[in-house]
C-alpha cells in the first residue's frame, strides 16, 4: 500500500504564550505543532489573535486563505458572531488561518485597510485581499469569502 503525499501548507503563526513566530505546516496539524520557543501547543482550531506587530508576517506568511475579524471588545454584534467565527475556525482548521485583530488596540492595520465598521471579516489569499463583508457574517457567508 501506497500514501499519497501531503501538499506542504506552510502558515507562519505567533505562539500565544510566549509571541514567537512559527512556521506551522498546516497539513500536519495532526501531529500537534508546538512553539519552537517555549514548547508549548500551538492551536490552530480556534482564531488567533494578531496585532498591528504580527499582522503581515501572518497574513503573507499563509499559503492557505486567511480571513481576518477586524473587531472590538466593546462590540455586541462582534461578540454575537465570535461563537460562529470559532466553529468556522475549528471545521476549516488546516484549511483555512481565521485571525482576530484588535481594531482599537491596532489602530494602524486597521486604518490602513479602511475599517469604517465592525465586524469587519477580510479574506486575504498570498498576502492579498480577496474579499470582504461588513456586519455579522454567518457560517455560508465565511465559506463565500474563501471560496475559489
């Protein structure tokens, strides 16, 4: 019996307890992917926050999509779309980088790409922007913005 080999999806990710950048294989997620730093788990199935420092290394550093939830803490309809925004991540993990961005802690990044109103979701694909929606997305809406 033959395997058939898996396609490298290389993603660069911040470790969320110590902040070093890792360069994860998204296709051996199985294998558990930890911090070459600190050792510690790095979990792909949920979003990841990124801040106005991480943000390009992450979003060009994908060779899968990657849809960014421009937000805010004080937000109500962003905390009512987070519960979808995670079980996307989870159901497209490896698949898909699904990252949070701060717009009030990163006010730069989010200037820059034009962020009138939250929840903005962005998908980007080889660094660049793709496709966007304004307002709380559901589950058909996320799977819209990455579809080829």
């Amino acid at each position: 019996m033959t395997s058939v080999p898996q396609t490298s999806r290389p993603a660069i990710v911040r470790c969320i307890f110590c902040g070093t950048a890792n360069r994860v294989d998204l296709a051996k997620l199985s294998a558990g992917p930890k911090c070459a730093e600190c050792g510690r788990p790095i979990r792909l199935d949920r979003p990841l926050k990124v801040t106005d420092a991480d943000f390009e290394q992450t979003v060009s550093g994908s060779s899968v999509p990657v849809v960014v939830d421009f937000y805010a803490d004080w937000c109500g309809p962003c905390r009512m779309m987070a519960p979808t925004l995670d079980e996307f991540a989870q159901r497209r993990s490896g698949e898909v980088l699904v990252l949070k961005l701060d717009t009030e802690a990163s006010r730069a990044t989010a200037a820059r790409f034009g962020i009138r109103g939250i929840p903005t979701i962005i998908a980007f694909q080889n660094g660049q922007e793709r496709r966007r929606h304004v307002g709380m997305a559901d589950t058909k809406t996320l799977e819209t913005l990455v579809a080829p």
